[in-house]
C-alpha cells in the first residue's frame, strides 16, 4: 500500500507520543501493575488517536484503517506491550460494533467520550466457563419494561479495574446460539466515579506478562441498563462481535509488528556494541544470518497484515486475511523474541531488559483476542476444510 | 508580522549513524529521517506568537530533496501557514542556505526568521548568523527566552557561564537553544487540515542562488573506541596515576 505523507507524519507524531510520554512511564507502571488510563487517553484524544476511523459527529476523523493502522504499529514499538494493548481495547475492541450500529444517542453517550478519552472502555465478551467458544456466554440480560436486568460475569476484562463502560456481549433470549445474543454498553460506573449499582470487582488478576494493563473479572448483580443503550438490533450481538473481531485481530497483528520491528533494533544495537572472544557478538555467522531470518519473515507477517488493511480500507470482508495475520504475528512474536532474547545472554533473562518484557508480553498473543487454535478454525472455514459437526462457532 | 521558519531534514535523532566504509560520508541508506530537534522548537515558537497574536503568518522553508516536503508538510500540521521546498539534492553548506534564505526574506517581505540554533547532522551552527550579516541586521543566537513588543526583540541567550539579556529591533534573526519550549505533536486533525496548505517548490536558480559546496569533505570516520577503565585500590593510586600516567595534576 502506498502511503501518503500524511500517514507518515501520523506514524512519526504517535512514535513521539510513545516515546515521550509513555516509554518514560513504563517501569514504574509495570511495578505498579497499573498505567494512568483516563490520564493517558485524554492526551491521545486531545490528539486524534483514539477516533482515526470513527465518524466525525462523535469527534472522530472518519478515515480509512490504513490511517490507524499507522497508529497501531507505532504504538506496539512501546516498552510495555500493555499500553498498546489497552489502547487497542479502547479503539479497536470495545468500540468499533457501537460506531458502525449504535443508535445517535447511544453513540453521543459512549463512543463520543471514548474517543476524547474521558470515558475509559472495556470489552465483555470471555466469562470463567466461556472464552474461544464465544456462543457459549452465559450472561444474561432479561427485559423488564424499558430496561434490561443484568446477571452474569466476565473474565480477563482488560482496562477492567479503571473502565467507565463495558460493551457486553450477553443472552437476550431466542433458541439459535448464533441469534439470542445482543451488544449493550453497560456503564461501570456512576458519573461520580463510585460503581455503578450492581456491578463489581471480583478480582483482578495477575499475569505473567503486560503487568501494566490491568485485567479484572467483573460481576454483575441484577444491573438495570436502559433497552436503548442496545448496540443495533438485539440478537444480532454475535453477529456484530464476529464483525468487530476482524478489527481486534488486524490490532494484535499491526501493533505486535511495531514490537518486533523494535525487538530486532534493540537487538542489532546490543549485539553490535557487545563484545565476545574479542569482537562484537554480531560478527558471529549464527548471529547476522539468523537475524536476516527474523528481518525475512517479519517482512512476510507485515505483507501479509497490510493486505488483510488494504481488504478492509476496500470494504471486503477481511476475515481470513485478518485471522491468518494474527495467527502469523503471534507465531512469529514467540520466536522472533525467542531468538533475540538469546543473542542478549545473562542480560536477556534480566527483568531489566526491554526483550525479556517484550518476551513476557507477547506471549500473551497466541492466546488473547482469539487463540492461535481459533484463528486456524477460522481459517479452515473459510478455505472450507472443516470437516462436517466439528465447527467452531467463531468465522 | 511575517514569519520564516526554516526546517531542515536530517537523521532522526534516535539513529545510530555509521561512517560509511569508503570514508565518504555518512551511510543514508535506509536511514530514518525527521525533522531536526531544534527547527522543531523554531516552528513551535513561532506557532506560540502567531497563537499570541503578534504573528499573522509563517511560512516554512526547507533547502533540501524532494523527500522534504515531509518535514514541511510536518511544519504545516503544527501550524505554519504555508512552505517553500528550495530543492536541492546533496550536501548544504551554511552560506548556500543562509543566501536561500536571505533571498527569500526579500522577496517575502519577512520581519522575522525563525532557525534552530544548529542542525543535528552537521552541527556547523553557523547559517543563521551568515543570514543576520548577509541581511545586515541584528541576530539572536541560542535563545532561551523571547519577547516580542512590536518593533522591540527582548530575549535570553544562553552563552558559558549564564544567561544574557539582549534588546533588538525587527527585522532579526533569531536562532533558538533547547530550552525554549516543548514543541507539541501533530495532531491527527491538522495533520490533515495541513494537506489543503500551500507547499510551493522553487529551484535555487530561481533565487539566483548557487549552493555547489565550497567545502571538500576528505574523510568521515567512527569516533574512536574508548578503552575500557579501571578501578584503583586506594586514592594514592589515583594521584598516582593522574599524576604519572595521564599527567593532568
């Protein structure tokens, strides 16, 4: 895809940004295992970055994805993979159903203040018992005159412990698994920041990776939410999410280049000032040859990524192309990193050292936003390889 | 008032450059470029005056390739109003940009030229002060601090040893040091806003200007390696060594 300079002057202002106010910030967060969410998506709001593709009547700049796309590389070159993923979660997760299907008002009320960044979102979809099997979900939100009442929980909730709002996925009634689901934005809290009546924290819970981004299991206790604050119509709520995935994994696959992109830096700048036998670790066949490998197939991934945006900024459906980058950028992630990670010996297995955050983060991958088992389903639907009664409900 | 902003493309500052091996140069290839740190500061300041209201316009100007449209384009974003690309491929010199620039303060009709104090590639720190004698007028170098009250000029110069205090009259050059401000980002709206400005490009021809380089580069090399140091046992070995091995006491 050929980029316009206006593409490359976004790429170059998010790469300050990142630089600046957030790479300073990350030991500190990652100690704190918490990052200043409202704090930090209000200066990207005041900046653009939180509504690149959303429509101009909500604050947006309603521009193709090749535009956030930019963005969403640059972010994931950050020191903690838990920045960018939080931002993901925000932009490209929680809110892309609600812009293309919510109702003005719903709309005005949500998704406006998530693209200034004065509201923080989170999105509801996994419960403890129902993760990849999406048609699985438990939670239920009943009809009792112009509300619905919640119960049910949700698990590994990222940005759960600081969000305003949730778009949730829950069981609205009907018999087809496919067709009784709905997305609701369901406040998390009251505007004077308590919680919202019914709803809490069950935990929070700690990860071996992105300790930054906090990731929570909320529950929900009889939750009255008015009818109208539904995304579009109701039983449509799998539909809409399967649709609202393709964003999430065109995410995970863009951000987690600009990871890699950066592991390879800092890698070739650490094997050529450390020396070995008398000459810098570089000089060794093994070392340059495998890292030309990891340069190869990282040119690959993004090839492969940038097709999947070019299918989206054409209005396609971008399914396969998306799943299949996922599924290769999270791949690539545990070996890639796996391979510089070596090459930095002792320092490599140190905390202190931006590859073994960057080993920890990325692992996260092949499991989040889709694990690598459904993404290869995924794939083998649309190459029409699954054998008959074993489908998985995810396209 | 009439600004003129001048924006130099350069590696970005987060690159570790390397001596090409032939010794010719630098190595380019490849190489991440932005705009250089301190015109960045230039343009944001001049940006502050016209949001102060004691500028109308600025207009940012660029000696370089063709690839610096995106350095002006970047200037047009954070708020300059319109950009002159005077293309030139290779080497710059001081001089050959400080007569671009001084042509264009003619034929702009500017009260003011706005330079970062240096260029991070070439760090000559020397155009702004060829522009200030070739325009016959007072400069302000290395600012830290600038006040404007119609004619009048107060800055802050950083010089060793502290700060000075000078009062000029307009026209001036002015060329600014680190501290003077934190230029802002490019936000995504006037990234886009940005691409409906202006950007016109001239050839030094045009100008009547020549900007041959006067200079010869006859070789670039790697700063040398540094030897790694040592602990001494006791402050005695450290005179000891001061005095008889680096000889400074």
């Amino acid at each position: 895809m050929q980029l316009t300079s206006e593409h490359k002057i976004l790429a170059e202002s998010a790469r300050r940004f990142v630089q600046q106010e957030i790479d300073p910030h990350v030991e500190q967060w990652e100690r704190e295992r918490i990052f200043p969410a409202r704090e930090l998506f209000r200066k990207l709001g005041a900046l653009g970055l939180l509504g690149v593709t959303k429509p101009e009547q909500v604050g947006g700049l309603g521009l193709d994805y090749s535009y956030a796309a930019v963005v969403h590389q640059e972010l994931g070159r950050c020191l903690s993979g838990g920045v960018p993923m939080a931002i993901g979660v925000q932009t490209d997760m929680a809110t892309p159903a609600l812009a293309r299907f919510g109702s003005d008002e719903v709309r005005q009320r949500f998704l406006a203040p998530a693209v200034s960044g004065e509201m923080v979102a989170c999105i509801g979809v996994s419960e403890p018992d129902a993760g990849s099997d999406v048609a699985a979900i438990r939670t239920r939100a009943v009809r009792d005159g112009d509300d619905y009442v919640i119960s049910g929980s949700k698990m590994w909730i990222t940005n759960g412990t600081q969000a305003d709002w949730m778009c949730m996925l829950a069981v609205t009634g009907g018999d087809h698994r496919h067709r009784n689901k709905s997305l609701i934005c369901v406040p998390l809290r009251d505007e004077d920041g308590s919680r919202y009546p019914g709803v809490s924290l069950t935990s929070k819970i700690e990860k071996i990776g992105m300790h930054c981004s906090d990731t929570a299991l909320l529950s929900f206790d009889e939750v009255r939410v008015p009818v109208r604050w539904r995304i579009g119509e109701e039983g449509e709520g799998f539909i809409y999410q399967m649709q609202q995935f393709q964003e999430e994994r065109l995410f995970a696959a863009l951000s987690t280049i600009g990871a890699l992109e950066q592991a390879l830096a800092e890698t070739e700048d650490y094997v050529r000032e450390r020396r070995i036998f008398g000459a810098p670790v570089l000089n060794n066949q093994v070392v340059h040859y495998r890292l030309a490998e990891l340069h190869t197939e990282l040119a690959g991934l993004k090839a492969l990524t940038w097709q999947g945006v070019e299918s989206v900024v054409a209005g396609e459906d971008a399914t396969p192309l998306a799943s299949m980058a996922k599924l290769s950028s999270a791949r690539l992630a545990r070996t890639l990193i796996d391979s510089c990670l070596q090459y930095w010996g002792g320092m490599g297995y140190s905390s202190e050292s931006a590859i073994s955050r960057r080993y920890r983060d990325s692992r996260l991958w092949s499991i989040g936003g889709g694990a690598d088992e459904v993404m290869l389903g995924i794939i083998c639907k649309h190459l029409d390889l699954m054998p008959g009664g074993t489908e998985g409900d995810r396209r | 008032m009439k600004v003129l902003v001048a924006v130099k493309r350069v590696v970005d500052y987060n690159v570790k450059v390397r001596a090409k091996s032939d010794q010719s140069g630098v190595d380019l290839a490849n190489v991440k470029m932005a705009m250089n740190p301190f015109c960045e500061i230039a343009v944001e300041e001049a940006v502050r005056l016209k949001e102060a209201g004691k500028v109308e316009e600025i207009v940012a100007v660029s000696v370089g390739p063709d690839a610096a449209q995106e350095q002006l384009r970047t200037a047009l974003a954070l708020g300059a109003d319109r950009a002159i690309l005077v293309r030139h491929e290779g080497e710059s010199e001081p001089l050959g940009v400080a007569k671009v620039l001084h042509k264009l303060v003619e034929r702009e009709q500017a009260d003011m030229v706005l330079l970062g104090k240096q260029a991070i590639d070439d760090d000559n720190n020397q155009t702004g002060q060829m522009l200030a004698a070739l325009m016959n007028r007072p400069q302000g170098t290395f600012i830290s601090e600038l006040n404007i009250d119609g004619e009048q000029v107060s800055i802050t110069r950083e010089v060793d040893g502290g700060l000075q205090k000078i009062r000029f009259q307009l026209p001036a050059v002015i060329t600014v040091d680190l501290r003077l401000n934190e230029p802002r980002y490019a936000s995504l709206p006037n990234i886009m806003k940005a691409r409906q400005k202006p950007l016109d490009a001239v050839d030094p021809a045009e100008l009547g200007v020549d900007l041959e380089p006067r200079l010869a580069v006859l070789k670039v090399t790697d700063p040398p390696v540094r030897q790694a140091g040592i602990v001494v046992e006791t402050v005695a070995d450290l005179v000891d060594k001061l005095r008889n091995e680096a000889k400074v006491i």
